[in-house]
C-alpha cells in the first residue's frame, strides 16, 4: 500500500529468516545483532512519526504483529498498544482523556515490552493452533513468519477520529463499486482515521459470495487484468457450491429488515415460518408448510413467542435465514434457485479448457 502513495503508519518488518533462526538455532533466543538492528529501525520510525517510544510528553505506542507469506488469520499472536507504563498513560491521559489512556495500557519497559513482544510472535508460529492450521490447509515449506512492528493510530481520539472496512468491490454482488462501514470514535482494524488524517493498516483479498466471487475473477478477465487460467484458480470450491443452492437477492435489498446474526453455517438461504417445538415443526411439515425450528437450548421448553433484538417473534411468523451470511431476516425474501447463466456460464466454460478429469465408459470384460 506504501507503494503506490497511500497513508500507511511508519513500521519495520523482520524477517521469516530471523524467525527461523530463533525457532531451530538459538534455543529460543533472538539471533545474535537482531534486536540492536530493531532499535536502529524504531529510531528511524520515531524521527518520522514525531513520537517516542517511551517518552511520555510524545508518546509512540506499537503494535506488534505476524506477517507469514500465506494468511492464517486468528492463528498467531498480536500485541496492541505497546509502549505504555504508568509515565506515559499519564502523558497521554493529558493529551487524549483519561478513557482513551487507560483503555490502551498494557504494562511497564516499553523497550522490553518491545523485545518479549517479538519472542511472543515468534513463539506463535508454533502454537498447536498454528500448526494445526498449516496441516489443515496444507501450507507446508514456510520458515516461519516475518513480525510488523508499526505505529498505532486511533480512530477512538474524538469526534474527528474513526475507524472502517472498505472493499473495493461489493462482496455478495461482484459489482465494482466501493463497499464498507464506518465508525466515529471507535477503534477495529482495516482503516482508522486519527484526528482527520486517514491511516490505511491492511489490504488482503476480501472474502465475498461465490456469486461475487465468479464476477468478479469473470471481470478481471474481461478487463485484461488476468487470464482465464488464473481465475479458475482464484474461485475455490466452495464459492461454486454456494450458487448451487438458493440464494436470496442482494443484501442491500433487505438490510433494514435483518434482525439477528450469527455465525454463517451453510451455504444457500431458506425460508419458514417459525415454530418452537421439534413436534410442532414435524406436524406443519407434514401439513405441507415450510418451518424453522427455534429452541432455546436442547431441553424441551415450550415458549411461544422469542424475543430476537428488539422484536418479539410469535410462532407462525415468517423468518428468512441466509447461510452464507449467518443472517436472519424478518419477513419472507425472494429466492433465486441456481441458475447456469451469465459470468457463471463463462466461468464454467473456462473450467471446462482446463479441467484434466474426465468420466470414462464402463466396458464389459
């Protein structure tokens, strides 16, 4: 993002190779010359941000973060906020308020903070959820991850502070247009605006609908951007299974009416009327009537109506569940069965060129 002009906050990276020598040749140690070489970078990083680490009238506060060549999201260990201890939150208390100082403050040494920090990170790579991810995934010949040390920016300083996600494409539709929230005052990840000046902290490939999927690798092709080969390996298959199933229609279309959201647990969407009760949903089923079991938990109480957000759901009401997205939406929604048409239709006639298995003949002996 540096690159080509925009607004990242100051940092340093140290290298997978670092980490590999701290995981098999130094008992755990950081190699020889590293951290001297760290401090070299923070002082170039302080003399561009105008703070200090440490310094409680110009405070520079870090976070600390993985880098392997592939993602594995959640799976290793990140440090926020680094460089607090009792002088500088006072300094910052000065500068911000006391809510915004103490809402950010970890411990003491920021310079050790620092240090334990990047041991932290590295020691990560080999947590049994790391690894389980990389077998899970089959991400095999990595040495180990870089560490990101970098600036902190808040978007939770004031009323010219905030903080979003963008994407560069709406990800249920494809459609090339910019998507994304934004919060005043508050402090998450992506972008954050301290004071009026916009940071930009990360860019990843977003994750979207298989339908947005298949537009959008069908539009980079058409644009010139990749070839066909490459989009076929861009959507993976369970972006295709998804448009097997029935979907509903753009979710702009129905935003105001979600009343609750969960953890998305299936492709496709459905629709039904709810019910409370395992026999009450097998009574209307056989009645014809399309249901939705709602319980509390697995034991059998019978309620008759739930409250979901600030709506009070009686048995009977309509309820749409969207899968994908692990939304539940008040009310019926149109369903569009799958259908093979449009960017699918080219995207699977290129599947088509490339795909090497094929069903053959059974023959008699």
């Amino acid at each position: 993002m540096a690159s080509i002009g925009l607004s990242v906050p100051p940092g340093l990276t140290v290298s997978t190779e670092a980490c590999e020598e701290y995981q098999k040749k130094n008992g755990k140690k950081l190699p020889d010359g590293l951290w001297e070489e760290i401090l070299d970078g923070l002082k170039i990083v302080e003399k561009e941000i105008g703070a200090f680490l440490g310094d409680p009238s110009k405070p520079l506060l870090l976070s600390v973060r993985s880098g392997a060549a592939i993602s594995m999201p959640g799976m290793m260990d990140t440090v926020l906020n680094l460089g607090l201890n009792d002088e500088v939150v006072a300094g910052l208390a000065a500068k911000s308020g006391e809510r915004f100082a103490y809402d950010s403050f970890p411990d003491h040494h920021p310079k050790k903070q620092l240090q334990l920090a990047v041991q932290a990170v590295f020691d990560s790579w080999d947590s049994p959820r790391a690894i389980k991810y990389r077998s899970i995934n089959q991400i095999t010949g990595l040495m180990g991850t870089a560490v990101n040390i970098q600036c902190m920016v808040f978007g939770n300083m004031g009323n010219t502070s905030g903080t979003g996600v963008l994407f560069t494409r709406n990800p249920s539709t494809g459609e090339k247009k910019l998507y994304g929230e934004f919060l005043v005052n508050a402090q998450d990840i992506e972008f954050t605006v301290q004071e009026s000046r916009l940071w930009m902290l990360q860019c990843r490939s977003g994750k979207r609908t298989g339908k947005g999927a298949v537009k959008i690798a069908v539009d980079m092709v058409n644009g010139g951007l990749i070839d066909a080969r490459t989009a076929i390996k861009m959507v993976e298959p369970q972006y295709l299974e998804q448009i097997l199933h029935p979907q509903f229609e753009d979710s702009s279309t129905y935003k105001d009416k979600v009343i609750a959201k969960g953890l998305p647990a299936s492709p496709g969407a459905a629709m039904g009327q709810i019910v409370f009760s395992a026999d009450d949903a097998e009574a209307w089923h056989a009645q014809g009537k399309s249901v939705i079991l709602k319980k509390e938990d697995q034991y059998f109480i019978v309620v008759q109506v739930v409250v979901i957000g600030d709506k009070v759901i009686s048995e009977g009401e309509w309820l749409s569940v969207n899968g994908s997205t692990g939304e539940v939406i008040l009310g019926k929604r149109r369903l569009s069965p799958p259908t093979l048409s449009g960017d699918l239709e080219t995207f699977m006639s290129w599947a088509d060129k490339f795909r090497h298995l094929k069903v053959l003949q059974p023959f008699l002996l």
